[in-house]
C-alpha cells in the first residue's frame, strides 16, 4: 500500500483543535444509532493511524528491526543514564549516524528529546529518521473515552519513522484528545493544543548532540550535519516553522 501524502491532511490547524458539537436535536437521535455511528468512527480512525504506521521504506523498516533487537538486550537505566542516550549508543555501535535532538522549549514551545538517525552508508543521504521511545506517553489523559483507549492501545510503544509520518500521527491523535475534552466538558489545556505538542518534535529552536558507541564524551553542536527537519512537513499550517503557537 502506497504511503499516504502529508497533504492528505486537508484540515487546518485550527479545525483539529476546534469541534463545535450540537446540544440541539442532534442528541435526540436513539442510543443505538449513536452508538452505531460511533463504532463506525472509531474503525475509521484506528484505520487511519495504521496507515500512518505502515511503511514502504527498506532503511526505515531495518531501522525499525535493528531498534526492536536493541530495545531485548538492553536494560534501560544502568548506572542512571537515560534512556536515548544508551539507544543511541546502541545504534551508533552498529553502525548508524545518531543524535539526540532537544527541543530547548520556551513560550508554548515544550521541552523533549529525542533520536535523529540517518544511514552511514550515504553521507548525503536525507532519509533522516525519527526514534520516539515513548510515544504513547505523550497522549496519556485521566478518563479517556474506550475509542481513545483503544487508540492509544494500537500504538507501538516505540515510534520510527519519518518526519512528515510522525506529524501526521501527532496531529491525529491531538485532534481525537481535543475530543474526548470537549465531550467531556473538559477545558483542553495550553500544552495540550497541536502547536505545543507538535513542538516537542518540531521546535522553534532545538540542541543536537553527536552520539558514538561510547557516549562518555558526546559533543554538543548546532550547526546539524544530519538534515535538519524538513519545512515541508508542516508547511500546510502556514507557519515559519510550519506549526500554529
């Protein structure tokens, strides 16, 4: 199946934060149709993340085994150092050109770290990749509703994967979040909004640090080597950086 296009997010920005719900005669329709359409929701949007999920990339899928190999063999934590920089070393030892990249954060910016890897075999190479190690973790909320739940059921504990592919999934998710508040009755808080949470992937401003097999002295630098991240993933939210603050 071909990998769907970033422009196949046709909505903007503000129509994934903002859901207007009728309190009129809409809620008169019977439980069972309600229910019905729901169901019908909730198959087509766990369709739809899966199809963000899926790849055609022969780097991106080698990557994505190399990393699950890693992640058996190693326990995270030893000696207090974190986990990015013990996977990062990992792949570094086997031959892959890693980064942490780190939102530096500041205004609705937020803070966050994460994995750049690009393949040694081609220097110039732009197939630049990202390693999320906890992405579920950034959408966890009290009282999600059961679709919710089983959104963030179908996710891998792991990303990997490509810019453009990550941000079509955040900005999935951030919209079904922005639901569940809004049926809720529930204020969606500041860090909580698309621009902030695509931020920790695609800050204003951000620290890159080389990572080797031995990660004892890693240089931090930002005049980034590997490709920087690409404009054109959120190009379609009219912004410099390409996400709305």
């Amino acid at each position: 199946m071909p990998e769907p296009s970033v422009s196949a997010l046709s909505l903007d920005a503000r129509q994934l934060l903002l859901f207007d719900f009728d309190n009129g005669d809409s809620w008169n329709v019977p439980a069972t149709s309600r229910h019905v359409h729901e169901d019908s929701r909730s198959r087509s949007v766990l369709l739809e993340v899966q199809q963000w999920l899926q790849t055609s990339d022969t780097f991106e899928r080698q990557l994505f085994d190399d990393v699950q190999r890693l992640l058996k063999q190693q326990s995270y934590n030893d000696e207090g150092r974190d986990d990015n920089m013990i996977l990062a070393s990992m792949l570094a030892g086997i031959g892959y050109r890693v980064r942490t990249r780190k939102a530096l954060g500041g205004g609705m910016c937020l803070r966050h770290t994460y994995l750049c890897v690009a393949p040694t075999a081609d220097p110039e190479s732009s197939s630049l990749m990202v390693v999320e190690l906890h992405l579920k973790d950034h959408f966890e909320i009290s009282s999600p509703s059961p679709e919710y739940k089983a959104l963030l059921d179908s996710l891998p504990e792991v990303f990997v994967g490509s810019m453009d592919r990550l941000a079509a999934i955040v900005s999935l998710l951030c919209r079904e979040m922005a639901q569940v508040f809004s049926t809720n009755g529930r204020v969606l808080p500041p860090w909580r909004k698309l621009g902030s949470m695509l931020s920790k992937w695609f800050s204003c401003s951000d620290e890159d640090t080389d990572v080797t097999a031995d990660y004892c002295l890693p240089k931090s630098v930002y005049s980034p080597e590997l490709p920087p991240i690409k404009a054109s993933a959120g190009a379609q939210f009219g912004t410099t950086r390409g996400w709305p603050w």
